[in-house]
C-alpha cells in the first residue's frame, strides 16, 4: 500500500510523463480535473472504458454485463455525475491531452457531432 501511495505520488506530481494508461484513464483525469471531485478510481476508469469500447464498437455490451456482474458502478448516475458533466469532459479532452499527457487514443479520431453525442447519452443514461 506504501508502494503504490508512493508511486500515485510521483505520478501525479509529474502528470506530462506518460504511464502505463490509455483512453479510459485520460477520460477520468480530465474529469477530475474539470469538476474538481475525486473518485474512486476503478469506478471512473470503468466509465471510461465503457465510453472508450462503445467508441471504438468493440464488446461494449459484453463489457458492461461483466461489470454489473461484478457489481462495479460505473454509470454516471451511480457516480453522481450529469451528462452535462460527461459533454464538458469529452470535448476537453482533446486540449487536456495536448496540454499535459500527450497520448494517442480513441479520443483523437472522435468528431464529438450532436449524432455521436445524442447515442452516447441514451447508452450511458438509458433515454
């Protein structure tokens, strides 16, 4: 547990050197630093990789049944987060990205149309 306090230190101490993360993790650190709320992490890396799967079409219905079978909250009403919320993250994403972690992800090839928007609402949401 020292270990991994120490290493979470180090990291977030230098956010601009890449680590071991992907779509998922720069979803929930550009939450975090929009809203400036702190969650538990596997619970918003799972938002994250849940919108980052539906993105990408790969296995996302497959995916969301595993963490609801493990009992894994991830949707944003469980987190109490708005799709307002979720919107603001997404579409600064891309600046969050080039301004500090400097990764290649699903995010880089996304134009956020109202279309993408609307789906990916009525997915997380249920409308």
């Amino acid at each position: 547990m020292r270990l991994t306090e120490e290493s979470t230190s180090v990291m977030m101490s230098h956010p601009e050197l890449p680590i071991s993360a992907g779509s998922e993790h720069l979803f929930a650190w550009t939450l975090e630093s929009l809203t400036g709320r702190h969650f538990l992490h596997g619970e918003i890396v799972a938002l994250g990789i849940v919108i980052s799967s539906w993105l990408q079409g790969r296995d996302h219905d497959q995916l969301r049944t595993a963490l609801e079978d493990a009992r894994v909250q991830y949707l944003p009403g469980q987190l109490g987060l708005s799709w307002a919320e979720i919107e603001h993250t997404l579409l600064s994403i891309g600046a969050y990205n080039r301004d500090i972690r400097h990764f290649n992800t699903v995010f880089d090839d996304v134009s956020w149309t109202p279309d993408i928007m609307r789906k990916l609402r009525e997915m997380l949401f249920g409308e």
